[in-house]
C-alpha cells in the first residue's frame, strides 16, 4: 500500500517564492499595462562575465572530443576546483581548510536542505527568527519540528532565535540547548552580518554544548566592513564545531547555472568519535553524481584574476544598487537595516501593516514586488525585504516610486 | 549534542564503485605498465555530439547578454525541455503523459536516490537482486531496510527478487506484499529487459495491492527489441501506480553533463487521495533549485532531427561492442546474458570463483576492469558485469585478452 511521509502534510502552505509568483502572475493577468519591478526574489540579473562564458565555451570544446572528453565527476568535485577553493577562500584568509575537506554541489539550497539527513532525527534544532526558509522547511519534512502552532506561527520543537530591532538583529544564545544551529551571515533576509567576536562566541556556544553549526555564508561576497568575518574558520575552534555553506549564485551570477560547496572539516565529530565529513561523503557518493565538468571550469574560472576582478564589478553594480535602495528609504523615513554587507535591505512596514498587506500595497500602488518579512518566520512580521539585484534603472525608478507613495 | 543520523552507520563498507576504484589504483601503483582496460563502471566514453556541442555554445552566449541571461530556473524544468520530452518520449509511443507531469532534473542516480523521501519510513520495498545499489542504500540510510544479516547478505525489512539464471533474470511476483517495488528494465546489472506483457503483469500487481513501481529507464535507448517497452506508461494502468526515471547519460553521453527527469503522473495517490505529484513537486521546490539553463538546451538537443540521429549513432557504436563481448564471450566458452537490449553483459564466473575473485582474476591475469555481480546484491554472486562503453578497439582488444585465458 502507497504510505507517504506524512510529514510533508505538516509543511505550511507552498514555498515562499511560488506564493508570491502567483500573486504577481495574477496581477500582471488583472493589469497587463503595468510596469512592474521586481525586487523580490534574490536573483541576479547581470549576465555572466567574460573569463566565465570563456571558461565554460573551452570545457565544451573539451566535451566534443574523444581525447578530453569527461564521463562522471569524482564524486566529490573535481582536484582543480576543490584546491582552487581552499587557496582562495581559505588559505588567503587564514583559514584551515584542506580541499578535501570541500565538497562541490550543484548550489547552497541543495546542502543546505540536504545536510540535516546526516543527523539523527530526534536532533534539536535552533534557527535564527526571520531567516531563508529552507533550513526550517527541509527539517519539518524529516519530522523533526514537532507541531506548527497556528496562534504563535512556531513549531513546537524549534528554537527560534528573534533577529529584529530589539536585538539588533542578530540571534542571541538561546534558553534551551540546541543541537544544531543554523547561521546565515551575512543574513537572508535582513542583510544584517554577525561581527567577528560575535561569531566567535557562537563557536564557543557550540564546542561548549558539543553542537554543530551550519553555517550558511552564501553572501559573503558582499561584506564590505572588515571586521565581519567571511567564514566561520576565522573563529578559532570552528573545526570542531562548524559546516559551512557557499554558493556561486551571488557572487558570480550562478543561479541559473547552479554550483556550491559545503566544507566539512575533518575534525568534526560526534560523542563517538564518528565523523561528519565521512557521513556527508557517503551521501554524496550514494545519492548525488557530481556537479557538470563545464559548470566546474566556470567555478574554476570565478577566481582566475581577471575573474576575480569581473566579480568585484558584479558585487560593487549591485552594492550601488544598495545603497540607492538605503538611503532613498531613509530618505523617505522608513525605518531600515541591512545593505552594507548584503545585497538585502530590510525595512519596517509603515502604519502597522502586516508584512503580506504591504506586499499588496506596494504591489498594487506602485507595481514592485519585494517579499514579506513574515514569509521567513514569525519574527519577520511587519518587516519586508528588497533586494539589490535589479538593474540600477529599474532600482532608481523603483526608489522613486517609494518615495512618492509618501 | 550532535546526534547523527545512525542509519548510515550500518551501511555496507564503501560504495561499489569506489571500492572498484580503490583496488584499480592500488594495481596500478604496483604494476604502472599495465595497460588496463576499464569495462568496468558503467560510464560513458564517446564525445557529446555536434548539435549538443551547439546547443551549449548557443545558451552559453545567451547567458552572456543581459536581455538573454537566465536566472534561476523554474522549478520542475524549463518548459522547452518538459513539452519536448513529453512530446517525444510519451505521445509518440501512444503513452498519456502531460508536459506537467515531468519534473527535469541533474540525473537518474539522484533522483531514485531522493524519490524514497515522499514515502513513509515503515513503507516495504521489493528490489530486483541485483540490482543498482542504489535503491537499497537510500533506503539503508532512511532507517527502512531492518537489520543485516553478515550470512544472507540481506536486510531483513527488504523484500528481495532474484533475478538469476533460474527466473530467466527477470522478477518473479514476491510472496510477502511490497509498498514500493523497485524495477530497472532494461536491467543494470543483468542487461536483461522485460518484455511488455510481463511488465503489464508487475502494473496490474501494483495496482491490485496499492503498491508503487518506481520503474528506472534509464537504458531505454538500448532496446533494439519490439516487445520491450520504453516506458512503463506503454502498459495499461500504469498512471495509477507507476513513477519512472529517466536518463540522458547513457543515451546522449550526458554522464558529465547531469540531466535527467522523473514521471509522477497526477492520478498516483496514496488511499486518502494525497497525491504523489504534489508532494514531489514541493520536494523539488524545497531542496532542489532546477537544473542549469545551459544543461536544459542540451536536452532539448538531444530531441532534435539532429540529435535523434547522432544519439542513434552513439547507441550503434555501443550496441557493436555489446555484441563483440557476447559473441567473443560465448565463443570462449562463457556462459553470457544481456547485451541485446542493454549496453551490459551479464557472465557466469568460470570455476565456481566469487565475484571479487573473478575480478582480481581479471584484472591481474589481462587487466581488465570488470564489475563484480555480487556487488548489487547476494543473487548476484558468482556472476560479473561487463560495460560496452568503452572504444572499439579496447572492447576488442579485452574480448581478445578474456579469450586468450581459456
């Protein structure tokens, strides 16, 4: 007989994403005139940059003859990627990571919503309050929530960790011992970036409570300010207590060509002394089959110099968007957080509406689709995210339309 | 307290083909001369073809240009590559499958290695043994699978169908009822198909019992037999019961390129009307983030005049080495199967040897790089898989060499 996991019956409504694409699918259906921008979904919108689209015509040239042609992938990336990481990403800041401690994916959504098969299903988990869904959605279809209180918006075996004004928005040690902690810094989506002490004693929090940290760097691209760490291995004992997720989609335009990694350092352990990197090994070596060759020598091609320095001019074209977003809102005198270190600007919604009713407003008076605070956690009501991803026209035009509606 | 998930403890040892691998390179550390031929793993060695060539270049210059680039991709596939399929694949073998019905994915392996994870953790499953390990240690490491047992080499919770040369290496009805029932046809390892009225007799099963057949076609193209079904949905029924995978990397040489796609038709539910499709689809939404646009093109190539006829081609050429194993095996002597809807031989190990002596056999006396039957599963002790994907000349040249030792 056909049993299906009843706990996807558990997850609230459709993701967030699809929620808002409908709502804009029927409105442009309604109002086929209307302008509309969308600063909503965090995708990029610039197009791949030269040594990239070069990187990736070579790798195909390579896949149209018998003499260079690449079956499967090693399971865990290829040699040239996983080295190239760890010089770059980590020996350059100091940083401990060994490139076989670097597993390459086909993105940051996929580890990230994958990573807690590796953990017993009775784990524990904390998560800062608002934050990107999938960290609570993926443990909610393990069974690992417990049950959604309709009247607080809470899941009964979650640890939320409120991110607003009151806490700088930033999560505080929670009461109850977690045993798993997601981070995301800089953060989805208030933009906002934990400081390197501030991470430090998460580290500590953690080895002391013999718990793991998920780390989800996605945007580290973005930090501007130099005492906000780029990765949790600039805190010292995080070896111990940390996984760390990056992704290509930001810094280099990836979203639609999908590629991430996730660093599990060997020292990683449980109580018994059995190791995480080995367990997520097996996972990849069982149910995943390698990201694309081409897509790889694109990776490759992100940290050549003249790709560097490609991808320092996507980030600045979207961080002056940033900045625009920033200061006309201010300007404006809504209350704002967020576009220094991320391509996110996090705002209060005006005279108390609730986060959807200003998606509506917004939606409705000025044509822009940004994405209701309360769509990443119940401590996201009455806030709302824009993003810096469009085109500096759309975004000028964008502010303002905002500004006017005041 | 981290807390990891205890299942993967009792997986067995490493993944076939990394222990494979592990013994090759340890051969090849002692005896660099050796000139090895790897028949071994079932991947594919001939270039991608002119038109896919072409369809990558073409939509890697589109990413290139800011009215052209794509982001991320919706969810379950671009609609190109969904309408084509369902356009090739299903309606033109008279099978009632909508372009809405097919979820695009980065390949076979993970797409039957997640499938388990929208069914309940008590749910039984029946595998065809041997098998693609797969299946089995997906579901090890959802806790479904019991306990091992060292002398059976079973777990106790799965329901195993032999497939040897006693059932003519085809399933036979199991006695205990299974709730999802695994079937590969054409098989790996066996290279053995089931014709369409015997597979007809596996949908009308399920149907009767309210069991699902997770049907993987990933070989597909190699059927040069009339009355062997391409897809499941060829048999009367099958949209109440059947789920099927499909593959581009064995027909279009795509093993490192990753695509692949999945059936759930919207009439597949469990008895209180929860249908499969939807739980799929938000599955999807959740953890997985589309496959990349470039990727997508190449698919869609492959349905091309063009393509058709060049992936014909790439068939050809392995069905010629499938035919020079069988014929120069059965010449020596061996007892042989497959090879004839299948790009795999399926022999009988001379003199009573296991599998992984056959193999060290092999490898040592003509360094030849074979798969040992035992690895997908206890029925398959005693026998040994060899691949035709390699080139002519090696094909030959091992079918040589295996004739030399008798």
């Amino acid at each position: 007989m056909i049993k299906i996991n009843q706990n996807y019956l558990k997850l609230r409504g459709s993701y967030l994403f699809s929620n808002i694409a409908k709502k804009v699918s029927a409105f442009t259906e309604a109002h086929p005139e209307a302008n509309i921008i969308r600063l909503g979904i965090g995708d990029v919108t610039r197009p791949l940059t030269p040594s990239i689209i070069k990187a990736i015509h070579d790798a195909t040239d390579e896949m149209a003859s018998e003499q260079t042609f690449k079956g499967y992938a090693p399971d865990l990336g290829y040699s040239f990627l996983r080295e190239t990481i760890a010089k770059n990403d980590y020996e350059a800041r100091g940083c401990d990571i060994a490139a076989d401690e670097i597993f390459v994916s086909d993105g940051a959504k996929c580890d990230s919503g994958n990573i807690q098969e590796i953990f017993s299903e009775d784990s524990k988990i904390a998560v800062c309050d608002p934050v990107y869904p999938v960290y609570v959605d993926t443990n909610v279809m393990a069974g690992r929530t417990g049950v959604f209180d309709e009247k607080t918006e809470q899941w009964s075996d979650v640890i939320y960790m409120p991110c607003t004004e009151a806490t700088g928005f930033a999560p505080e040690l929670p009461e109850k011992t977690p045993d798993i902690i997601y981070i995301c810094s800089p953060n989805n989506p208030t933009g906002s970036a934990m400081k390197k002490a501030d991470l430090q004693k998460w580290v500590d929090y953690a080895n002391e409570k013999k718990a793991v940290i998920i780390f989800d760097a996605a945007y580290e691209a973005y930090i501007s300010e130099d005492d906000v760490p780029h990765s949790i291995y600039e805190c010292k004992g995080a070896r111990t207590c940390a996984i760390e997720i990056r992704s290509f989609s930001k810094n280099a335009g990836f979203t639609g060509v999908r590629l991430g990694f996730t660093v599990i350092p060997k020292d990683l352990k449980d109580a018994d002394g059995n190791s995480l990197h080995a367990l997520w090994a097996r996972r990849h070596g069982t149910k995943y089959n390698g990201a694309p060759y081409i897509i790889q020598k694109a990776g490759e091609a992100v940290y050549s110099e003249q790709g560097k320095a490609e991808i320092r001019g996507l980030v600045s074209y979207y961080m002056e968007n940033a900045k625009m977003i920033l200061d006309g809102l201010k300007e404006a005198g809504f209350s704002v957080s967020g576009g220094v270190n991320a391509p996110y600007i996090w705002l209060k919604t005006p005279d108390n509406m609730t986060s959807w009713e200003f998606f509506d407003y917004l939606l409705e008076k000025v044509n822009i689709v940004g994405t209701p605070g309360s769509g990443f956690g119940p401590s996201g009501e009455g806030y709302f995210r824009l993003t810096a991803f469009g085109s500096h026209e759309n975004t000028k035009a964008a502010v303002e339309r905002i500004k006017g509606l005041k």
